[in-house]
DNA sequence: TGTACATCAGTGAACGCGCGTTCACTGATGTAC
DNA sequence: TGTACATCAGTGAACGCGCGTTCACTGATGTAC
C-alpha cells in the first residue's frame, strides 16, 4: 500500500496541508485534533511528525497555503481591473459564501483565533495575507500597489468581518441584509479611493 | 468561609460570568477550560454545575453578558448623536483597544468561534449583538431607528474585522495604518447615511 | 537474474495531561422549639 | 437563650475521553553484488 519515494511523500505532505486547512476553517483551529486532521488525509496520527515538527507547525503551514490558494484561486482569476474587486466582493458577501465555510476565506472563519496564536503562525499568516493584499492593491493602483495596500488590507478587514457576523447571526433575513449592506459598504470604499 | 443565601449565589454566578467573559476573550472558548474559569473565580471546578448546566449555557450567558456590558458602558455612555458614534468608532479602532483584548470587544475577540457554536449560544449572541446595535441605530436615524440597524450592524462587522485583522499582523506600524484607514472607512461610511 | 540488505513512509499502541462532568462529603448559616 | 436539625454553597477526588507527542515495529521499495 505505502509507496515510496521524495515524490511521494511531499504529495502526502501537500494532502494533509489541504485537509487540514479545510478542516480548521470549520471546526477551529482548537478544535481540529492531530488524529482527526490525519484521518481526514487517509493517514494514521502517528505518521504526522514525519511530516511536520508539531501541530503549530503544520497551524502555520496550512493558513499561509489558504493564503496563497485564495490569492491564485480568488484574486488572480477575477476580471481585470477594478470590475475584478468588484466581482471579488460580490463573491465574497454572497451566501453562497456564508454557508461554505470549508471551502471559503481563512480570514472569516480563523481571524480571531489567529490572533491569539503565537509569533511564528502570526508571521506566517501576515507574510501570506501581504500577497493576498497585493492582489487587490495592483487594481487599485495599477501604478504604484503599494500606495494601495492599507486600502485593501481594510477592504479584506471589512468584508471579513461582515461575513462572520453574517454567519454568526441566526436570523437568517437580517443575515441577507446584512451582506448586501457589506456589498454597498466595500464597493464605496473603492470609490472613495479613485482620487487617491 | 463560604457565606450562605440567595444573594451570596447570585453574586457568585455574577463573578463567574464577569471572569469567564474575559477569560474567553483572552483564549477563546475552546483554549478555556471549566477548572480554570473557576479558579479565575476563585473557586474550585466542582462548584461549577451548581450555576449552570454546561459549559455551554455559560458561553451562551457570558456572551449576553459581554454584549450587554458593551451596550451599556460603552454605547449608552458615549457623547449623543452623531459625534457619539464617531467617539465609538475612534475608541474601536484604537491602539489601545487592539492591544486590551480582555476588556475589548466581544465580537472582535470571538466572532468566528461564535458562528461554530451551536443554536443556543448564536441565539444568544444573536439577541445580545441587537441590543448593542439598536444604541447605534438611534444615534444614526433617532426618528427611525429600525432603518438603521443593518448599517449599525455593517457598522460592528467593518470594526470587527478590521481590529481581528490590525491584531492578528505581526507588523505593528502596517497594523497602525490600518486601525487609521479604519475610521476613514466606518465614518465615510456614516456620512454616506446621512440622507437616508 | 537472483538474493541480501538498507531505506523509509506509514502503523498503531502507549505516554502524561487536561478536558467536561459527576458526586460523596464538609462546614457555615438559618430555623424550630 | 440554647440546642438539634435542615439547608446548601462550595470542595476535591474521580469518571471516561481525546489531546499532542513518542516510539518500536511493519513491509514495500530501491540498491549492491
């Protein structure tokens, strides 16, 4: 069954980084056991310390590749220009959205409890948000991305927030309202941002 | 030691639900456990279940808790009107308030682990977080208040999110900027109230 | 080509520990007579 | 006023369980001769 080789392993490696971040987003990060996690890879517990020095190592590893994913999956793939942030925050603030929790951003469903994490998960997690954040920043400001970043650093602040308050909240109308109140909300902090 | 009576319980759960309320805050729900919520108490783990249930019904009753604090200490004693929800959002988005979790804001300490909780706790938050928003609300539209609740609410979900993300940064000057870019956000987006 | 050995990804049981919860007990306070 | 008993807030040990982590072992694959 075990098959051998470098190859093998680092592809291991990789699918138990993708299950992990999955399962983290919907169970927490507290709430995710290294038994689970390696289920979840087809493994057994007792093989992760081959694969990872402990489980704030792989903590680490699994939010900056949900960064990047999201980076290449989410941001690099809109349209364009602006109408591409558009199109983001419409995705972002949609239901469809609030109800995927698994497959959504690490930022609405891990951002309070990454936080409370120590200095190297913070590192990993501020390093991966910076290249999400440019993403938005070089349509922004196709010029000069870096004028841009706090602007979409509190766009990605804002549309975060929004959402775990949207998943939060049992009523499901208010919930609704809510995220197209966010809609209204983002795309005016772009606007507000033309002249700059 | 131990003194006797109705009064000296219901003071007792009181304390109990005032430190678990901070505690959480500090290490989240899952990173809190019943021993430890009890000595910050100053009593032992057995004494627990004689005030509630389950840890559940605590997290649910500290929650409403904090909400309702925050209402109170918070909303309700800010200037009046307008320039009192500039006060609010200046004070949210401060250095200080990043920096103070234990005393902060329940929603940017806990959101996204509330919105894993099961129906009881977000029906707790649920009710509590109106409460707070209905201050906000009759600041924004006195006449109507009800019009102006999904925009308090997307009000919350901006400052939430964006102290989440200015703790959650290792880098505190880029963290700074953001808490700054913050209030330009939360006041545009009031202004952009004004004539509803 | 065949055989002996080295490599190593993964198994599964075990470690000490803290979790949420239960319960027999303590001892100070309040009540009855 | 004094004594016997009932009440009950809180103690602290124990329950089964899952946590993060360790380690002796398995068995398939690759290498040497």
């Amino acid at each position: 069954m075990v098959r051998y080789g470098k190859e093998h392993k680092a592809e291991t490696r990789r699918r138990i980084i993708e299950t992990a971040g999955r399962r983290f987003k919907q169970d927490g990060i507290d709430g995710s056991g290294v038994s689970t996690l390696m289920k979840d890879a087809g493994l057994t517990n007792g093989a992760f310390y081959a694969h990872f020095a402990s489980k704030d190592d792989l903590v680490a590893t699994a939010i900056a590749d949900q960064l990047k994913a999201q980076a290449e999956n989410v941001v690099a793939r809109a349209m364009p220009g602006r109408a591409g942030i558009e199109q983001i925050v419409r995705g972002y603030l949609s239901p469809q959205h609030r109800d995927d929790i698994g497959d959504g951003c690490p930022n609405a469903a891990l951002l309070d409890e990454i936080g409370r994490c120590g200095d190297m998960t913070r590192q990993a997690y501020t390093d991966g948000v910076l290249i999400l954040i440019d993403g938005i920043a070089s349509r922004l400001a196709p010029e000069d991305p870096s004028s841009a970043r706090v602007k979409a650093l509190s766009l990605l602040g804002l549309m975060a927030g929004t959402l775990q308050l949207a998943r939060a909240l049992t009523d499901r109308q208010l919930a609704h309202e809510l995220l197209e109140q966010g809609v209204v909300n983002g795309l005016a902090l772009l606007d507000a941002g033309l002249g700059m």
